[in-house]
C-alpha cells in the first residue's frame, strides 16, 4: 500500500575534500584515503535513495552545488543547508521529510521506505545510531524543539531527543539500531570499505 504521507529524503553531504571529511578517519587512513571512503559512502547512500523510490535531494555545505552535480549527474536536485550548526541546518528542511547523512553503510532502500511509512501514523521517525545519536529522523510537520540547542556530535543526542518527544506526549517510531562510520574502530566493522 502507498504511504498517505509523501516525504522528501534529505541526503545531508560535504563535498569528498582531503582533509575536510571524516576527519576522525585521518589518522588511519589519512586525508586522501578518509575523502575516498567518504566519496564511496555517499555514492552508495545516493544508490540507495535512488533504489527507495523517494523524492530526495542533496542538502550541502559551502554553496558548492555545480560540483555535486558533475559528480552525481545533473537530475540530482542539490540545497544548500544555509550557515548555522547543524540543528539551524535541518531545522530548515521542509516537513514531510526524512533526514540521513551519508555514513551509515547499514541504511537501506526497505527501511528508508519503511521510515517514510512510518509517518502515516507518528509525527516523527528515529533510526537510533549505536554511538547515541541518530542516522534518520523524520518528521510530517514542523519540529524546531528537537533541533534548538543541542549538543551535536555527543552520545546525549537520541536521549535528549526522545526526552523533548516525551515531553510532548509524542511516541516516535523506531527503526532498527545501526552503526556510522565516523572511527577506526566503527570502519573494522565494515570490511568492504578499508
């Protein structure tokens, strides 16, 4: 059955510079090799989105929309996510929407399609990451309460979250737990891209 609620996934990316992406990575596998595996990453989270029949788009930093193009084709639609810390950047996203980076090899096409059906009944989506963040949050409609000052890059951030969902009376639905790739360690867990 078709999903009432029609989300736009947003793919939030970085262009695969040396030295500007996976910088946690650097030391293992240097700047050279930290961009590539980030420019592997995001090419197959496109694969993915394109795979899952969503509308989607890249949300980018550094006004650099020309060169995403030349890399990932023209037909891709590219933003740019606008200046401010990450919250300002997706709070910017227009709901329906489905919010992903592009460093978690576990997402695929059945769950980002399960996420966006998940919106038909829930106000907001959650796909828990295993460091204490998330890899997708979704949302049917404005949710500015869940992105204002918020400690980005921590283990507080999907208990923080669900705390400011609870205090609302919100239940969000909760996809399985995966893993990013932002350390060595979280790269030994994933062969196929060392």
């Amino acid at each position: 059955m078709e999903p009432a609620i029609r989300p736009c996934l947003s793919i939030f990316a970085r262009l695969p510079v040396p030295g500007r992406v996976k910088t946690r990575l650097i030391p293992a596998l240097g700047e050279e090799g930290a961009a590539r595996l980030y420019a592997r990453l995001l090419a197959q989270t496109i694969d993915v989105a394109r795979e899952s029949g969503l509308d989607f788009e890249l949300r980018v930093t550094g006004g650099e929309i020309a060169a995403f193009h030349d890399l990932f084709g023209d037909d891709i639609k590219v933003v740019d996510q606008g200046e401010g810390d990450l919250g300002d950047k997706m709070a910017r996203v227009p709901p329906p929407a489905l919010l992903i980076g592009s460093d978690c090899p576990g997402v695929t096409a059945p769950l980002l399609r399960a996420a966006a059906g998940a919106l038909d009944d829930r106000r907001v989506v959650l796909g828990p990451a295993n460091d204490g963040g998330y890899y997708l949050i979704g949302f049917r409609e404005p949710v500015p309460f869940l992105f204002e000052d918020m400690e980005w890059s921590t283990p507080k951030v999907l208990p923080e979250t669900l705390a400011r969902l609870a205090q609302r009376g919100w239940g969000p639905a909760i996809l399985p737990e995966l893993a990013d790739i932002d350390t060595p360690e979280d790269l030994a867990q994933w062969p196929e891209f060392e």
